[in-house]
C-alpha cells in the first residue's frame, strides 16, 4: 500500500490547520521515532489570504507545546489549485472550508478536463472522531478554551483517520484511496 500525502485546510492557516498539522505530524511522524508507514507528505494551508506568510497563532502553539509538541513550524500559505494533485486528502475543518474546496475541485475537474479519481479527496476532518460531520469551530476570536478544545478534537479525528487507513492497509489488496475503501 503506498503511503499517502495529507492536506488540512482552514480558512486563515493560523489557528486550527496548523493544529490538525502538528498534531498528526507528531502522532506520524516524531522527530525520535519511527515514521508512520503509511503516511507520506502532511501540509496545512488556507483557503484566505489572511494571514500568508504568518506564524501559528502563539494559543495554537503554546496548546500544542502544553501537550509536548514542540518542534512544529509552519508559515501560513493559501490553498492552490495543484494541491488537488499533490495531496491524496483534503481534510477541511468546518462546512465553509469544505464547500469552497468542493467548489474549486468542481472547477478544477471541468477545466482541466480531469478524471475524478485523479484528484484528492475533500473531506471533512471531524468525520473521522467518530461523529458525522463534527466541525472544528472558529477558535480566533475567542477565549483560549476554543483552542483547547480543538486540540483534543484533532487527537481524536487524527487517531480516527489513521485507523481507518490501518484497517485498508490490513485489507488484502486494498488501496488506501481506493474504490474499495471505506474513504
Ligand atoms: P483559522 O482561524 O481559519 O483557524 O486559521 C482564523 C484566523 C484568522 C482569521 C480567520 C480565521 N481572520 O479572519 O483573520
């Protein structure tokens, strides 16, 4: 099964990508580890402008150095077009984020005349926690809670998700994105 390429998108790439970034980054592939097998290129990007060229949020890194994630850097970037092509899954945190990503890979298959499998996948992260469509709630303009409790969120879906493609890979002859696959 070869290992896939994992995209998380917000809309500012300051607070809650680079969340779901760092954490799944830490899980799959820790500095003093072993690397997940089945887990190639991680990024995380905005669907805003924003922020381009910003830092984390500092509550998106000191809740993620609270839980021992220390060595996480990002610089905020804003979804392209060839992203469809060069990430096998899309996670988006909230509704927002996934239809404006739908509607680009809409766009993108009919102009470029593309087959569907060959584009990633968009889905929404917190369909993997175990409860259908779970957003990941805007946590910028709130207390730091909000951060908090979208760390425990992305432990959650990333444990999820990475289930998930362990019982594909266990699968005899499945692909981790698939036809076959429960994704
Ligand atoms: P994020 O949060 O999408 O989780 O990075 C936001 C950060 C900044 C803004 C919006 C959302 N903003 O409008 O500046």
């Amino acid at each position: 099964m070869e290992p896939v390429s994992v995209l998380f998108v917000c809309l500012g790439n300051i607070c809650r990508s680079p969340m779901a970034e760092g954490v799944f980054q830490h899980f799959t592939k820790p500095k003093n580890g072993p690397h997940h097998p089945l887990i190639a290129r991680i990024d995380s990007c905005g669907t805003g402008a924003y922020h381009v060229g910003d830092a984390p949020d500092s509550r998106t890194m000191s809740t993620l150095e609270d839980n021992g994630i220390t060595t996480y850097k990002h610089k905020a970037r804003k979804f392209q077009i060839n992203d469809f092509t060069t990430f096998d899954y899309i996670m988006a945190m909230d509704e927002d984020n996934l239809d404006h990503l739908v509607r680009l890979r809409k766009r993108a298959l009919k102009q470029n005349n593309t087959q569907d499998q060959e584009l990633g996948r968009v889905m929404l992260f917190g369909d993997f926690g175990g409860k259908e469509g779970e957003e990941v709630m805007d946590p910028y303009y709130g207390a730091r809670d909000g951060f908090e409790i979208a760390y425990e969120q992305m432990v959650r879906f990333t444990n999820g998700f990475l289930g998930i493609l362990e019982e594909q890979a266990a699968a005899t002859g499945q692909q981790p994105n698939g036809e076959k696959s429960g994704l």
